[in-house]
C-alpha cells in the first residue's frame, strides 16, 4: 500500500482541515512523505511550518471561503480536500440540545459542508476528490453522545448527497474510524462519560493509512472501514440494526451494573431507570 500511495500522492495538491488536531498531524506528515503537496486549515496559524497552517474558524461561513481560496491559490490548484476537523463532548439524547451539541453540529457538519462548498470551484475542473472523516459512531450510535452521533450520520448523508450531484467529476470517500486516543474525548472523559468498554481503541495510524487507500484508489471508494472489526461492525448496523442495538444495551447494562457511571450527572437519568429496573 505504501508504494502505491506514494506514486498516487506525488505532486497532489491537498488541503487539510483541522490540520492541528491528532488525525490532521499524523495525516500532514504521511501525505508530504508521500510527496503530496499539503496546507491546513485550523483555528491557529502556522504558516511557515514545512506543512503550512492557515487560520480559519470553520464555523464562521464568511471566514471558510477567503481561506480556502488562499489555501488553493498557494497550492495553484486543488486535487484532494479532507475534511478531518472535529470536535466531540457529552450529550445525552434526552437533555435538551446546548452548546456543547450545537459545537458539535457546527464543526463536524456545516463546517465541512462550507469548507466542501468553497473548494468545489477548484476540484471540478481538476477532476478531484473529497474525503469525509466520519466516525463508526455514524452508524453504530451510542447512549450519552448523542449530537457526535448525530452529526456524522448527517456528514454521511450529506456526502451521499453530494455524491449524485458532482460524482461524474468529484470521487467522494467516507472514511469510519472507531476510538482513537486524542483530546477530542478529554471532555467526556471528565463528565464521567468515557467509552472505555463500549468502543475498542484503533491506533492513527490505520486511520491515516486508510485515509490514504481511499485517496489512492483507482476509484474513489464509497465507504470505508479502518479495521476489520469496523466493516463487520459496519455491516451489522446497517444490515442487523436490532442485534447491534442489543449489543449495545448488554454492554450499557454491564457498566451501570459495575456503578461506572453512578458519579456522571448527565447519566443520571440512566442510573436511576436502571436500578428501578432491579427493584
């Protein structure tokens, strides 16, 4: 795999959104090994570093397109746009939409839908693709994160969308990866709200390279899977939804059973129908 995306990704003009965060490191630093010509987008800039940052709040829709203009015009063109940026947090589907659930829209959702729109100019006529970094979470939803849920099962369905209006000239990919250790899961974890024994750890690594199987193919794939476990994970989903539901609440009786979210307020509500359950 390693050869064949180095011989796809020479020379390709590739912007990068959430550049900074954990994915968009490891992701910068492969596809300029790869010999892709790369510039991010994040919150801070980093202009003169070797993978040159440029500053763009993703959530303001008149700051995406002057900077993904000034992205394309350093890079004089645009072959491959990845939409990596994304935020996560707690939020129960029974408490009310708040902040933290309209950050969590904003950013893994019309972030990406803007950032996708502003960049379509240049890869038409270059005939590019675009990459969506999703979540398994996109298909395989889990109790207390709602609105992470929720948005990338919306960035699924706007790629599909996408991919009957520009699919004749844009490859659109949707990449699903499970866990992986970053600050994105920092605040959930404080809420007494991690995902320790729901969702198994993947390393960056395998999201990274399959990000770059995706950009490679001779055809843009439709759905990708970073492991194994995730295509079969992906497959009872969408195809055995009420047994991956019961898998679900098996893994969510074992842990309020073990008390492992007795101290989280935002599962409170849990905690309480689950003991009534047992009276």
């Amino acid at each position: 795999m390693r050869g064949r995306a180095v011989n796809g990704l020479n020379g390709r003009r590739v912007l990068v959104t959430g550049a900074s965060g954990t994915f968009g490191r490891h992701l910068g630093a492969a596809l300029t090994a790869a010999g892709a010509r790369v510039v991010g987008l994040d919150l801070h800039a980093r202009p003169d570093d070797d993978l040159p940052v440029l500053a763009c709040d993703l959530t303001d829709p008149a700051a995406v397109p002057p900077a993904v203009q000034a992205a394309v015009d350093r890079l004089d063109g645009l072959d491959l746009l990845i939409n990596n940026a994304g935020v996560g947090g707690p939020a129960p589907a029974e408490l009310p939409p708040d902040e933290v659930v309209r950050q969590q829209l904003e950013v893994n959702l019309l972030a990406a839908w803007r950032t996708t729109a502003a960049a379509l100019p240049a890869l038409l006529p270059a005939r590019g693709r675009v990459i969506f970094v999703a979540s398994r979470m996109a298909v395989l939803p889990l109790p207390l994160a709602a609105a992470y849920g929720v948005s990338k099962r919306a960035l699924v369905a706007y790629a599909d969308a996408l991919r009957h209006e520009v699919g004749t000239h844009v490859g659109v990919s949707v990449i699903y990866p499970s866990m992986v250790a970053s600050p994105i899961h920092d605040s959930t974890a404080e809420a007494g709200l991690s995902l320790r024994g729901v969702s198994r750890p993947e390393p960056v690594e395998g999201v990274v390279a399959a990000i770059l199987r995706a950009a490679t193919a001779r055809r843009a794939p439709r759905d990708v899977a970073t492991t194994t476990r995730g295509r079969l994970e992906m497959a009872v989903g969408r195809h055995a939804p009420a047994l991956a539901d019961r898998l679900v609440r098996r893994t969510l009786a074992a842990r309020l059973a073990a008390g492992d979210l007795d101290a989280a307020p935002l599962a409170a509500g849990m905690v309480r129908r689950h003991r009534d359950l047992g009276d």
